[in-house]
C-alpha cells in the first residue's frame, strides 16, 4: 500500500506531465436534487459519465410537481404568469393521467422546468472537464451552482487531485476568447 506522501507525490508527478488517462480509474458519485429538466439535459451532455434520473414515466407528478422558478423570472414583472401557466400545465397533467392517459405520454405535456433528481457517477478525468466548462462565469447560471458544490465536494474528498481544477480562465486567458465574460475567477476560490 501506498502511503498518503506517496499517493501525493505520484498524483502531482501525473498532473505535471500531463498524463490524466490514470485519473479515470477514480469515480466519484453525486447525489443532485432540486435542478430543474433543462439542468439535466445540460448534464447527460457530459457523456463519459453514468446517469440516473427520476423517472417521468414510472413516478408520475400527482398533486402538482416542484419547479425551479430562475431569479430572471422571479424578479421580472411576469412571476405570477410563470405560476398560472405551471398551474395550467398541472391541470392538464392530471386531466391526462385520470382520462386513462399513460403517464409516458401525458408527461409531454410537463416543462423544463419540472425539479428533477439524479445520481451522477463520473471518472476524475471528467469531472476536471465538466469543472473547466460548467464552473465558467458563460455556464448557465444552474448548471455552474451545481458544477460549484460538485468541485467543493470532490475537493475536500481528493484536494491534490483536483487541486488544479476550475474554470478555464483559472491558469491563464479566458477559453471562450470572444465570448469572455472579463470577468476571470479569482483563483483563491480554488485554493
């Protein structure tokens, strides 16, 4: 067995040569709840990952389903429309589902919005890519809170393997060239 001095030395030896093909024999697990159906569809675009979703077809959204209102929204002058059109879409849910209507069909019906809940297992590897794009100031503003409470998790559990890892801009220009925000991470976030 190795020692943690050991395990150190050799994970600083592979980041610095750059060799990140041995990261992906260690995965890590998430747990994520309370995103909304259009975070998901932001998630499973990470493809060297294992997914599992709350099912729409075998858990149906009786008595209404929990949504995630965007601050955009919520702070607009339109937030009561927002809820009378997801109370609309409730409606009609239900009227589906009690006409007999499968709950894999009348879920066509349901929106982005809808909460959802997934267990994400990704490689190292991966995860320092999701890190690269999804922590970045240009990531949607959901989609970088949960790839944020992710990097914090991995990083107390592994700090010398993610110890690199953020954004793009974290160790030099912005990826984005054109499309940056200008607004570059401080890296004492990462540290």
């Amino acid at each position: 067995a190795m020692t943690y001095k050991e395990v150190k030395a050799l994970l600083t030896k592979l980041l610095d040569m750059g060799h990140y093909s041995a990261l992906e024999h260690a995965s890590f697990t998430f747990g994520v709840e309370g995103i909304s159906r259009a975070c998901s569809h932001q998630f499973v675009r990470h493809r060297i990952a294992s997914f599992s979703q709350k099912s729409q077809r075998y858990v149906t959204e009786d008595g209404g389903f929990d949504l995630v209102m965007p601050d955009s929204i919520r702070d607009s002058a339109h937030p009561g429309r927002f809820k009378g059109l997801m109370a609309k879409i409730t409606d009609v849910y239900e009227l589906l589902i009690k006409d007999g209507v499968p709950a894999e069909d009348a879920r066509f019906v349901l929106p982005n919005a809808c909460e959802t809940k997934l267990v994400v297992t990704m490689n190292a590897r991966e995860l320092m890519h999701l890190f690269s794009k999804r922590c970045c100031n240009r990531a949607q503003w959901e989609m970088r809170e949960v790839a944020i409470q992710m990097f914090e998790a991995a990083i107390n559990v592994a700090p010398v393997l993610f110890s690199r890892t953020g954004p793009g801009c974290l160790h030099g220009d912005c990826p984005e060239k054109d499309m940056t925000c200008n607004m570059p991470v401080d890296s004492r976030l990462y540290e």
